[in-house]
C-alpha cells in the first residue's frame, strides 16, 4: 500500500517533470456517477447482511465496474469514471476514510408518537484533518487497468471525489471540533487543504491526470432559503464564496501542474429529486472568477438553474461544461434545443470554452435516479452525437 511518505517524496521528485500544462477536457463529459446493476445491489445488500466478505463484494464491484467501462466507451465518452460503484453515497464514502473526521449514513427515527423519520447524513470534524494514507489510489489504479482493457487511443480515467467544502459547509462552525480548531482560519482550512493536496499527489503518482471535485455548497449557496438557513447557524453567505474559493486556490496551486482540476455544482441529486434552486449570480464572480479551477460543470437543464449570464466571469482558458441533458427523468432532449441552448451560451463564454454534458450524475447515491438503463444508454448517445455535430469532435 502506497504511504503518504512515499507519496510526498514522489512529488518532490516530480516536481521538475510534472511541468506540461493539463489537456483541455473533451467535449462530451459527464458527471461521473451512474446506476448501479442489480448483481451489484444484490451484492452489497448481502455483504451488509455479513454473507459476502469485503474482498468478494470487491470481486463483484470489479465485475460492475468494468461493464460500465464498456458502456462508457461504447457511448463514444473519453473521460472514464467507475461509476461509484464502490460507493453508498458520492461524499462519505471517501470523507469517512479521513482522520479527524466521523460521518453518520440517514436512519430511521422512530417516535414515541408512531411516526417514523429519516435522519439526514451527517459529517463531523472531531479531530485534527488529514490524511494516513491515500483514499482513491487503489480504485483508480483498477479503473485504469479497464479503461486499458478497451484499447481504444485517448481514453482517460477521471476520479471524482467530494469537494473540500464539504467538511465545513455541512455543519458550519458547529459541526467543527473547537478543541482541534479553536478559530477555522487558518489552522482548519489549511489543514484541510494539505489533505487534499496529498491525495491528488497519490492518485498523480499512481498515473491519474483527472480529477472532479462534487461541490454541492456553493450551488445552495445561490439558493434564498439555503442562504438564510447559513445566516441563521452564524454564517455570512455573501463572504463564504470567497472564503471557498481561497481554500479551493490552495489546492490548486500545489496540485500536479499536468492534472485537470475541476468542479461539479448540483442542487441537489437524491432519485431525482432537487434541494436547492436558483441562479449562479450570488456565486458567480467567486467561483468562475477568483477560483482557479480548469473546469467547471455546471447544472443548466431547468430553469431551477437560472440564465447563462453568471458565466461572464468565467476568466482564462476556463472551461464551462454546459449540464443540458437531464439525469433526473428519462425523456430525451431534442437536439435542436440543445444546440440552440450552446449557442446561447456561446453569445457569453467562446464555443472552444464550452463542453456539453448531463447535469449530474445518474446516481449520486446507491438508491440511484428514477431513469432506465436504457434511458441512461440514450442520454450519453446524445451528449456524445451532439458533441460531434457542434464541436466536430466527442
């Protein structure tokens, strides 16, 4: 098993090699996460009931986790994930492998009343933040292995992991412990930082050169209710953006510099359902102007959504991935309205900025998104056939 010794002397040895700028993302993209088959499912119900062990459930997930490989490729995709298919959830799964940190998965309350409810999960910082060892490694070094396994020249494995934001927006200030960090800044922030600089440098050890952070934070940061739900625990949701994108700028400027960098934003996932909505104008100029990320993947298939004029402060050679075809329902787009919607978008950031993807992932929980495989199956189709007719490449 890789240490975080030897990964920190890796990066010191890198760091006269690792000088080429990252390759742009291609530009038909996708979230990541997608549903899980029922052999899997089955699998991992009867390794919660102790029937399978942790490395026969493994053995089953590989098996899950090729096929969808395959599926991916077959879609025409160049960017390749796992699916989550190791995971319960896209964020605690890797959040929970962290020392310092204790998550709770949603249970069921059942009150003196009769009523039954459902907790929502929780994370906790209760100690000092950071690493023992790397999370992802192993996962993508097999993703790798079966995205070689398709033979087919251009191909990427791309790791998505949660956001950094994740451990202080869930909880705020309350869900931190004050005997490991009396005051946030700088001790938890920069704790938090180096955490997140020592995976990308396992996984940029291990070969991976693209990374998706999954940032629901400051997507409800653009929703009102989300926004004085903040206010009410001590926040300010006017300067948490801000506060965001340095934590967000430090990783980024210790990263590998060959390694893509980018951020997903959703409202919201959970079987097709939303938790937040509204536009990206109270986050816009942090996010797309302050934050240094590569790309950006940005939910655009309703209204909940709001206009493509926040991406005005999309400064350099950032990319916006433009999430126009929907996970949440199995009804197919019509090409031509997504065509006519890139071309709005285009009148704001340059076409060869622009990527096309769905707007979140088809799972981002094991439960997965009321969709069928096969309105899965259709969805990448279109993103990938409507690539090649706007940009003349997937």
């Amino acid at each position: 098993m890789m240490s975080l010794q030897s990964t920190r002397q890796s990066r010191t040895n890198a760091d006269t090699v690792d000088q080429a700028s990252p390759l742009p993302p291609p530009r038909a993209e996708h979230v990541g996460s997608f549903l899980r088959p029922d052999f899997l499912l089955d699998a991992r119900a009867r390794h919660a009931d102790g029937e399978l062990s942790d490395s026969q459930l493994r053995e089953v997930e590989d098996r899950a986790i090729r096929d969808v490989v395959r599926l991916q490729g077959e879609a025409g995709l160049k960017a390749i994930t796992d699916g989550e298919f190791r995971r319960t959830y896209f964020h605690l799964d890797f959040l929970q492998h962290l020392a310092g940190v204790e998550t709770e998965l949603p249970r069921i309350v059942r009150h003196a009343d009769g009523r039954s409810e459902l907790t929502p999960p929780t994370i906790r910082v209760t100690g000092k933040v950071s690493e023992t060892a790397p999370v992802q490694v192993a996962d993508y070094r097999f993703l790798q292995g079966a995205v070689d396994t398709l033979g087919v020249p251009g191909l990427r494995a791309k790791v998505t992991i949660p956001s950094p934001t994740m451990l202080h927006f869930r909880g705020g200030r309350a869900g931190i412990s004050r005997d490991a960090y009396p005051a946030l800044e700088p001790a938890f922030f920069a704790d938090l930082a180096q955490t997140y600089v020592d995976e990308l440098w396992a996984l940029r050890t291990a070969g991976c050169t693209y990374v998706q952070f999954d940032d629901t934070n400051l997507a409800y940061l653009c929703d009102d209710r989300m926004r004085e739900g903040v206010r009410e625990r001590g926040d300010d949701p006017d300067t948490l953006p801000a506060v965001y994108s340095e934590l967000i700028n430090d990783i980024v400027a210790r990263k590998p510099a060959d390694m893509l960098l980018g951020v997903h934003l959703c409202r919201g996932n959970f079987r097709s359902t939303f938790a937040a909505a509204g536009g990206y104008a109270p986050v816009a100029e942090a996010l797309f102007g302050q934050m240094n990320l590569d790309v950006y993947f940005l939910e655009y298939d309703d209204e909940r959504s709001g206009d493509f004029e926040p991406l005005r402060y999309l400064t350099g050679d950032k990319y916006a991935v433009l999430g126009l075809i929907t996970t949440k329902s199995g009804a197919l787009e019509s090409k031509d309205d997504i065509k006519r919607r890139i071309n709005e978008a285009a009148r704001i950031v340059p076409m060869e900025r622009l990527c096309l993807s769905p707007q979140c992932g088809f799972a981002s929980t094991v439960h997965g998104n009321d969709i069928s495989v096969d309105a899965q199956r259709a969805k990448l189709a279109l993103v990938t056939e409507i690539a090649r007719e706007v940009w003349g490449d997937a």
